[in-house]
C-alpha cells in the first residue's frame, strides 16, 4: 500500500473550496428538516433572551447612530451588522437554553444571528434556500473542525467550545452568504481564527453569553474584513500553530471535494442535536429526568409523603467542575449546578424558566434540600454528552431508598424532541416577547424557508416586542 | 435576576468552595471560614487602588520614552495598506460616538474602541513597536485604547499626565506579571501570539484604571477581557498580525467599558482552579502569583527593572540581532573593497541563529513576509549596511542583488542559541569566493534593552516616523508634550496635535 501524504495546504484549501462551492442542491430533505427546527428552537430562546440582564447590558454597550441590522425584541432599533449579530448572539445564549451537539458545542447561537444580521443588509435578499445553505454551512464547518480532536469529544476543561468553533462557523456561513469565492473564504477563516477562543472559567458567570455574542460577531467581521481583501494565514486550519493551538491533539483532516452534482455527507445528518427543555446546562437535563423519576417512585410509595422526609440525596455524574456548584448564588451558577438542578426536580417534578427566578432560588426548602446532596463521580461515567448517565439515590429519614437512573434525556440527539414539543417550547419563549400572531407567523416562515423566495420577514417578525412600543413611533407620537 | 440579599462574602463562598472542595456536601461549605484573597481579585485591587505616586522616576522616565515611541510608530504605521483597510472597515462599520482621533487623519474621528483598534493595527502594522521580555508587544495594546479613552473625556476634565502615565503603567505592569506566570512566555511564542494573551489584558487593566473603576469592577474587566484574548501564532507574518494589537486595544477597551456598566465574569480567572481553565487556557504551565497589596509593601514596577527594546528598523526583534551582525560583515568588506558590495564576491552565508520556525524564511514574498525572516534581513544588512523603513518596499525586496544573496544562505541553530530575547545571538558567516571568511556576531543588538536607544536615537526615529504625516511643528510639539507629560494638568497638549 501506498502511503500518501497530504501536501501541506490541502485541508485548509479544501474547506475553502467546500465553503464556497456547496450550493442548495447538496441539501438534502433531513437536513433541511433538523436545520429548521434549529433554527426556530434559537429564535424562540433568542426572544426569551432579549429580557435578560445580560442583554440589557450589550445592548447599551452597542448602540450606535447608523444603523443596518434589526435588533430581536427591540422594536425600531438597529445596529451596524456586526453588533446585531452580537447582541442578538447573546441573547440565544444568554439562558443557556440553546442547543448543543456532540462533539460539545452550541452551534446554532454562533451562526444564525450572523447570518441574519448580515442578510439583511444586502441589496438583494437571499432566498429561504439560500439562508438555510449559509447555516447549515456554518453547522457543518464547526462539526468538522470539533473532529480534529478527541480532546473535544469531552465536556470541556480549557476553551469554551462556541468561542473555538463557533466563530469560524460564522465566519464559513457569512462567507457562504456573500458567495465569497474559496481564497477568500479561506481568508475569513484565517481572521475568525485570531478571535477565536475564550477560557471555561467564564462559564457559570454573565459573562459567558458574549462567548456565543463574539463569536457571531467575529466571523461576520473576520468576512467583512476578508471582502475587503484583508489576508490571513492560507494554512489557518492545518497548523499546529494555526487553529491547531486550541488542542492538544490536532490531527486535521481536508473536506471532501464538493461539486455541481455530487452528493455532500453533512455531519448534521449523522449526528443530530440535542434541543433544551429547560434553560441550564446539557448535563442537568441527565440530573432532572433521573430525579424527576424517582420522585415518582416516592411519591407513588408514599402518597401524601412530605419532601422534607428525604436525609440524603446521592447523584453519580461525571467529573466537571464548572458544573459541580452545591449552593449557587447567580441564576448563571445555578445553571450549571447539578444540585440546584436535582434539588429543583425533586421538589418541583420538573426543571422550567422560571426554576431559576429570584424568588424560586431563595426557596428556603430548595436551600435546605441543596445541605443534603452528595455528588459521586463513577469512574464508568464519562465527561462526555454522548456517553454520561445520571443516576440517583434518595434516601428517607424512614430508611426507604428510592433510584433512579437517566441514560438519554428527552430532548438528546438519541431522543430528540418531537416536532410539537418543540414548537411548544418555541411558543413559550416568544410569546413571552412577541404576540400571538406574529408568533405564529415565525412558525410559519421557517416551517416553509427552503420555499420561500423572499424571507425578509422573519427578521421584521423578530423585531417586534408586545411590550414596547416601536421607538420611532413613541417619538412622533410624543411630539403630537 | 441575581439575589439581591445575599451578601459577596457569600458568593465568593461558593466560588472558593467550587474550586477547592472536590465535591463536598454542602453542609461543609457552609462552615467553611472566609478566604483569603485570590490572585484575581489581588489584581483588581492593584489596578484600582495604584497611585501617580507609586511611579519612580526611572518608571516615568521608561514609560515616556515608550509613549514616544509608540505614537511615532503608530503615525508611520498609518501609511500602510494595511491601516487603511482596517480604517475603511470600521468607516462601513460605523460609529455614531465618533470622538477619538485616528493616526495621520487629520479631522477624522472614530467610537473610542474603533479608534483604539484602528490606531493599534497602526502600531503593530510594520512590527516597529517595542519588544519587552518576556516576550510581547506592550505598549501598542494599551496605547490607542487610553488616548481614545481621552477624547472620550469631556474637555474640562481631561485626565492629567500624570493619572494617564499612571494608567499606562498600569497597563504595562499587568502585561509583565501575567507574562511571569508562566516559564513558557520566555521564549519566543509558538503557540499564542503573545499582545493577543497578554495585550487584551494590558488594555482592559490601563483602561479600568482611567476609568476609575472599584476594585471589583477591575477584577471584572481583567476576567471579560481574558474571554476576548488569544490568537495562534500562525496568523504572524501575515496581513492580520496587526490587527492582533487592535483587537487587544480595543477589547480590553470594550471589557473595561462592560465592567463598568456591571457586566461580571469568573472572579478566579487568573487563578489556578484545576478542571476549569481561565487566563490558564493559554499557557501550558501556569503558576500565578497574587500583586502583594499595595498599602502593606513598595511596589516595584516591572518596568524598573526590567527594560524594553525599541527597534531600529520595521521587523520581528529577532532580526535585530542578525541586521547587527551582518553589518559588521558589510563594513569589513567595504573596507576590503571600497564602494558597495557585490553579490559576486559571495560564495555563502552562514547564519547561526536560534530555531524558530516563523522567522525562517529564505524566499519571502510579501513585506510581511520579509519583516520575519533571518535570511532577508542579514541580506540586506550585508548589501546596504542597514535596514531600513525603505528596505521592505516592494522595489528593494525585489532587488536582483538581494535575491542572489538569498540563494546563498544556509542556517544552523546551535545549541547554545535558544529561542529567547534575552539570551540569543546572531552570527553571519560569509565565504568568499576568494576563499575568506568573514564574521561578525551580535550578542546585543542597539535598541536591546542592555543597551538602550539614546534619548537622541529615540528622537530620531520618532521624527522620521511621524514626519512621514505630520508637519514639523506638530512633531516637535509632541517631542515637548511626551517629554514634560507628568507634569501637565491634563493631557490636552498631547491630545491637541494627534487630532
């Protein structure tokens, strides 16, 4: 046999060209299928995110005079592109109520508020098709570059996975949208690369939703700047010291050629997503349907039990730090608490948006079931959302014991949510922002974006909030 | 939707808790006494409660000379190609807050952070900008973002010299400390390239310093701006370095500023918490160190003693060593020979120098290309006896001469010659075709920080450079404005003649 090696550009200059000559008829009806229901999970925790602090915060920092892109639930108010896409990326994360794949990351947060910002400013508006090609590109870039490392198959210890990943999928799916031609796509990739990366420690704090905000932001400027023939390193992808320095064991590989009429094998086909129930961390949703189970099998044993009954509560997790927080303070710490998560199931039946409002944190029973949990970490129990389990014990002050153990949650890649629950979930969060009508009319335009010929309204959808009234209009009808 | 009772001690319980206890019951935690201080919150304290009296003479003298220089090299920097793109960007891009100048555009304003980022692809546009050790590029990070800060301030309560200086050592000082954490950082990176890691931090320190930010809110900066940090090295010699120092002006900027509005992030971002990685991410050895309070002991900045390097010619420091050892070469051949020297008399070259992959190149293409190679810069020291601003041109990188001396080069990387700036040498070999062997060697290049520019040298490269857009008068002005900067009431006079 003989050995080939691949001659030093090759895989740089092959997702350049993959980028730039995948077009609509290489998307396949799954595909299309799992990205719409992707992209209407984001928009509906998007809406949810614009009245969060977070968003409140970025939103001041932003704004500016001149204006191009629309802002979600801020009726009359835009910003140049790349701050939409900024703002508007950190409201989708703001909750951590975004989706998350495998290898770990939360793809669609970095992508579609770019590519939406972005297309919006264009003289000529892109189809529906030609939308859902430039997301599902910026999918398929982060799926890829994820695969260049077993280190990235875990539950991340060093870099936050959106701020490494993300923000080349942005910059890939802008390109895509601007039908950039390969050297310049490869251009943006090279400058995303530069903006790539934040550290794990700013998980768990407010400041992790700009991770996913930065990264939409970057890769539409990293595109911008690559339009305006600003250059990079053409091997961004295959050096070590290229995108390479964010792994420890780099071993990249080039992209299939892509052409007219061949068929294209996206990672999204194989691989599907997981979609939240509830806005927390992906490894409490393993904790709350364990939990969730065996206060049934309590609550069935003993019907009119009092929760106070339980002495001790063991979870067997795998070993994550930044998810190991027995007495959170901040909403963002109790999202990635596996004992705030237990105890609120338990006492609750289940995990929801407003679990982690201010005055269901202060619960003087949850603070007082929290004393009582004890985290084990199995050696069996991988840190990895593909192979973790959560197992539970909860022990009365009768002597009962009650397990329950969690392999896949509702909502996993392996048992994804049905179409209704996630269209259920997507009505929760925007009417939460938006009216009845235009709620449905999101539903509507994504169900049918790969027919659509003009998509502009669902940026003009998301521009609406119920609450407030559009700011030009509060200004012409101050002055009358 | 924080919860309003509980107090910070509280908070901070929990975060110490996560990072020490491995999983302890809650019940633990709980008894758990209160901390003592971490190296996080040590530097939010540093930042925000230094004081213009903390600074030595010789830090203020240090320090001016590095504003100098910097202003210099960014108003030089703003003739390049480069500049004008990354200017055009942020023009499209647009700022309705447009009160900060832009380097060698007279009139033109831009938002603070689009100024700071511009203004710092300037600086770093041709790789003139000082070197320090450990190795990073400092004052191009914090720079931009304090004069952009600057024109931010209203014109009656414009910071005064002295509290500007202060920042900018804050600035400085914060980049060295960060830097002494880690043994990897002293020697020349080849992973991260470093203003990105340290720079952005540098930035967010300086700016929080102006701004007069509380202690926590310094910490907070410090631990948004480390989540805006980090490019790979592969993207040096290449278009998009410099704005690898924009991005680390104007993010440090834009976290100072998130700070402010109350934006909070990990409060153990510089600390050493194992299974989760913070400022930590970027280094594969990482042993942090708090900055000792500021009531209870003399602080010493870094800057004191710890020198800095400005360059004589727009290229990588390392080619320094190599221009100054080639140029002994040149002098003896001139001598031999009179006029100017011959590609013919030359059979080969020899070049000893450390391993470093990014600043090994024989054929290079672009002007960035040749700003981070050891064989053009030996060649051109050896051709013309210097490098110059000139030297990179697209007409002298295409020279005839030039490129037959480039065929004759070899490079060896002894032993004894390791990849950091306060070790390494350079030795150039050249065998005639006579048969004569001619050396010359450079341990430490002019402008090294063991042999400082003089004031006059420093002067002179800053005329050169920021007569190339500004008049004389204007230059001049800024010669005075920097020189007496710790004693003006406030920074107008400096500010006056960038706008």
């Amino acid at each position: 046999m003989v050995l080939f090696s691949i001659p030093f550009h090759e895989i740089t200059e092959s997702f350049g060209a993959a980028v730039s000559c995948l077009s609509t008829s290489h998307l396949t009806d799954e595909v299309i299928r799992r990205s719409k229901r992707m992209i209407l999970d984001t928009l509906g925790v998007g809406l949810l995110g614009t009245s969060t602090p977070v968003f409140n915060t970025v939103l001041q920092c932003s704004q500016q005079a001149l204006e191009n892109s629309k802002v979600w639930g801020r009726p009359g108010l835009s910003l140049p592109p790349q701050y939409a896409a900024f703002v508007n990326g950190v409201a989708v994360h703001s909750m951590d109520f975004d989706d998350t794949w495998h290898p770990a990351t939360h793809p669609s947060g970095a992508v579609l508020p770019a590519v939406l910002a972005l297309a919006e400013t264009l003289p000529v508006k892109p189809s529906g098709l030609e939308l859902l090609l430039a997301f599902s590109v910026g999918i398929e870039v982060q799926g890829r570059l994820l695969r260049f490392s077993k280190e990235a198959h875990n539950i991340p210890k060093r870099f936050h996975p959106p701020a490494v990943v993300g923000v080349m999928g942005s910059a890939a799916a802008t390109a895509k949208l601007l039908g950039l031609p390969a050297a310049q796509s490869i251009a943006a990739l090279a400058i995303a690369c530069s903006s790539a990366g934040a550290p794990m420690a700013n998980a768990a704090t407010q400041t992790k939703p700009l991770h996913m905000g930065n990264a939409a932001r970057g890769g539409l400027e990293a595109t911008q700047l690559a339009l305006l023939g600003l250059e990079g390193n053409a091997q961004i992808l295959d050096l070590e010291s290229g995108f390479g320095a964010f792994y420890p064991d780099y071993v990249p590989h080039p992209l299939a050629e892509v052409t007219p009429t061949s068929r294209y094998r996206w990672v999204l086909e194989d691989q599907n997503i997981a979609q939240k129930r509830f806005p927390a961390h992906l490894g409490m949703h393993w904790v709350a349907d364990a939990a969730i189970e065996a206060r049934a099998k309590f609550l069935d044993k003993c019907p009119n039990a009092d929760l106070s009954q339980i002495k001790k509560i063991t979870l067997r997790v795998p070993t994550s730090r930044y998810v190991d927080c027995p007495l959170p303070v901040s909403e963002h710490q109790a999202r990635h608490s596996f004992q705030f998560n237990c105890c609120t199931a338990l006492l609750d039946g289940e995990v929801t948006v407003e679990s982690f409002s201010k005055s269901q944190m202060i619960r003087s029973a949850l603070k007082e079931m929290l004393l009582k949990v004890q985290l084990e970490n199995p050696q069996d129990n991988h840190s990895s959302f593909e192979k973790m389990y959560c197992e539970i014990a909860v022990e009365t002050t009768q002597g009962e014991m009650f397990t329950a153990r969690c392999n896949t949650f509702y909502g996993h890649w392996r048992k994804p949510l049905s179409h209704v629950d996630l269209v259920r979930k997507f009505r929760a969060n925007a009417s939460t922002v938006l009216s009845a009508e235009v709620v449905e009319g999101i539903i509507y335009t994504v169900d049918h974006l790969d027919t659509n010929q003009d998509c502009s309204m669902l940026w003009s959808y998301m521009h609406f909030n119920k609450h407030m009234m559009d700011r030009n209009e509060r200004r012409s009808s101050a002055l009358a | 939707m924080e919860l309003g009772g509980v107090t910070r001690s509280t908070r901070y319980l929990s975060a110490i808790s996560a990072a020490r206890g491995l999983h302890k019951s809650a019940l633990d935690v709980v008894e758990r006494p209160a901390p003592e201080e971490t190296v996080t919150s040590s530097f939010g304290r540093f930042i925000q409660s230094v004081q213009p009296r903390h600074l030595s003479p010789t830090v203020l003298q240090r320090s001016k000379r590095m504003v100098l220089d910097s202003i210099g090299v960014g108003l030089l920097g703003s003739t390049t190609d480069v500049f004008e793109l990354a200017l055009q960007h942020c023009q499209h891009m647009y700022a309705p807050d447009d009160v900060s100048f832009v380097y060698g555009r007279q009139g033109v304003k831009l938002s603070p952070t689009l100024a700071a980022f511009v203004n710092g692809v300037a600086a770093h546009s041709m790789d003139f900008d000082d070197t320090w050790h450990p190795a990073t590029h400092p004052s191009g990070a914090v720079l931009p973002a304090l004069l952009a800060i600057s024109d931010m301030f209203h014109n009656n309560s414009k910071p005064s010299g002295l509290d500007f200086l202060t920042a900018f050592n804050v600035g400085i000082e914060i980049q060295g400390w960060l830097m002494r954490f880690s043994n990897e950082a002293h020697n020349i990176p080849k992973r991260f390239h470093p203003p990105s890691v340290v720079g952005t931090m540098g930035s967010a320190a300086a700016c929080a310093r102006l701004l007069s930010l509380d202690r926590n809110q310094c910490s907070n900066a410090l631990a948004i701006a480390a989540s805006l940090a980090g490019a790979p090295m592969a993207n040096a010699a290449t278009q998009s370095k410099p704005l690898h120092i924009g991005n680390a002006s104007r993010l440090g900027l834009e976290a100072a500023l998130l700070a402010s509005r109350g934006l909070e992030a990990s409060p153990l971002v510089l600390d050493a918490v194992p299974g989760v990685a913070g400022f930590s991410a970027f280094y594969e050895d990482y042993a942090p160190n708090p900055i000792a309070s500021l009531e209870e002991h003399e602080h010493s900045f870094l800057i004191e003693t710890q020198d800095i390097a400005f360059k004589r010619f727009p290229a990588h420091l390392g080619m320094h060593w190599i221009a100054d050892a080639a140029t002994v070469v040149h002098k003896t051949l001139v001598g031999l020979k009179g006029g100017s020297v011959s590609p013919n008399l030359v059979q080969e070259i020899l070049l000893r120098v450390p391993l470093s992959k990014y600043i090994n190149r024989p054929f290079p293409e672009t002007e960035h290309q040749a700003r981070h190679s050891f064989q053009f810069n030996a060649c051109t020291a050896l051709l013309d006896g210097e490098v110059t601003v000139q030297s990179f041109h697209t007409e002298a990188l295409q020279r005839p001469e030039l490129l037959a001396l480039l065929s004759r080069v070899r490079v060896e990387h002894p032993h004894d010659n390791p990849a950091n700036f306060n070790i390494m040498y350079g030795e150039v070999e050249v065998t005639l075709v006579s048969g004569d062997v001619l050396r010359g060697r450079c341990d430490t290049f002019y402008g090294h920080w063991r042999n400082p520019l003089s004031q006059e040298s420093l002067q002179k490269k800053f005329r050169s450079n920021a007569g190339a857009v500004l008049s004389n008068e204007r230059v001049e002005r800024l010669i005075e404005a920097v020189e007496g900067l710790d004693h003006l009431d406030d920074c107008k006079p400096l500010l006056a003649q960038l706008q």
